[in-house]
C-alpha cells in the first residue's frame, strides 16, 4: 500500500463495463516524508476522494479485490483516505 | 518478505470496509543488515507492532488475506512478526 495525492481524473466513456460506474483519479506516489516518488498512476476510487487529497492505494492482484465484482481488470485501487500521519518525531501530515 | 522498521503511522477514517478496525503503519524498508533504504510503504499490522519496531512485512496478496481472516480483502502488505534479532554468515 502507498501513500499517493489525487492529481488529477480520467474521463473515458468507452471502456470494459466492470469499470463502468467507478471514478479514475490519477494519483502521484508519495514516500513517506510525502516526497514524489516514482511515477503517477491511475487508480479506481472506492473511497469517493477527491483532488488534492491524500490517500492510499493498493496495487496489482489485491487491487481488483477492492471492487464489488469478482473479476476485474484494475491493478490499483484507491482504499483509503488519510487523516493523519504520525511519526515520533511529530506529525507529517494532518487533513 | 522483508525487514523492515516502523517509523509511523496512518490515521483514516475513510476507508475501505475490508480496513476498518485494522493499524495502518508505515514501514520503511532495511537491508539485511538493517541500514534503511529509504524505500518506505503502508502495512497492516496484524502483532501490535510499536514504532522503531523491526518487523517482518509479507507482501504477498492470498497470504494477506489468511493473516487478517477476510475473504478476499484488498490487502497485500502485512506486519506478520516482530524481529528480536537477525544474524548474516560474514
């Protein structure tokens, strides 16, 4: 699982129904100190968040796990929307 | 898996069913010799593991699912052991 920000959404009317009904949001992978770190990717939301936002994506396998229907083709999912992170050293972040 | 140290941890609200009740920590990656990488990602704990702990992080998708006890959730990284020690042959 990785922390991201939503940057941005993806229109597409035409696509596998599975998708159909499920907002694309490209995400930009952040490290810990919320750093950019690799390249931006798009994920399905199931979360209803928004841009700007921080989340949490998980990806490959597990990822289509998040949607209701059993088999369909998405690698990476956002699951969550992050309130706080919290180190030792103080808090990173806060919404 | 690897060896990794907790160094955080995420508070969420908003999240998918399938993590409701579960600590998200996050871990950053160590070399067997336990100097960090800088490579750090998310993990649900499944030992109550505590920050600066070292700890063994499965990220395998079926195993995930057997250490939380869900069917098919979408979880791929999990804190399944607390490291006391590592010994590397020099």
């Amino acid at each position: 699982m990785d922390l991201c920000r939503v940057i941005g959404t993806v229109w597409a009317t035409v696509k596998v129904d599975t998708l159909s009904g499920y907002r694309l949001l490209v995400v930009q992978p952040l490290s810990h100190d919320l750093k950019e770190s690799g390249l931006p990717v798009v994920a399905v939301d199931t979360v209803s968040a928004a841009p700007g936002q921080l989340v949490y994506i998980v990806k490959s396998r597990e990822a289509s796990k998040a949607l209701e229907e059993r088999f369909n083709p998405v690698d990476a999912a956002i699951v969550g929307i992050v309130d706080e992170v919290r180190t030792s050293s103080g808090p990173l972040f806060r919404r | 898996m690897f060896i990794a140290r907790v160094i955080g941890e995420v508070v969420s609200t908003i999240k998918h069913p399938a993590l409701l009740g579960k600590k998200l920590l996050v871990v950053e990656k160590l070399t067997e010799r336990g100097e960090p990488t800088g490579d750090s990602q998310l993990a649900v704990d499944s030992v109550s593991a505590g920050e600066g702990d070292r700890v063994l992080v499965l990220d395998e998708g079926s195993s995930a699912a057997l250490v939380t006890d869900l069917d098919n959730p979408p979880i791929r990284t999990v804190i399944v052991g607390v490291i006391d020690s590592v010994d590397i042959e020099d």
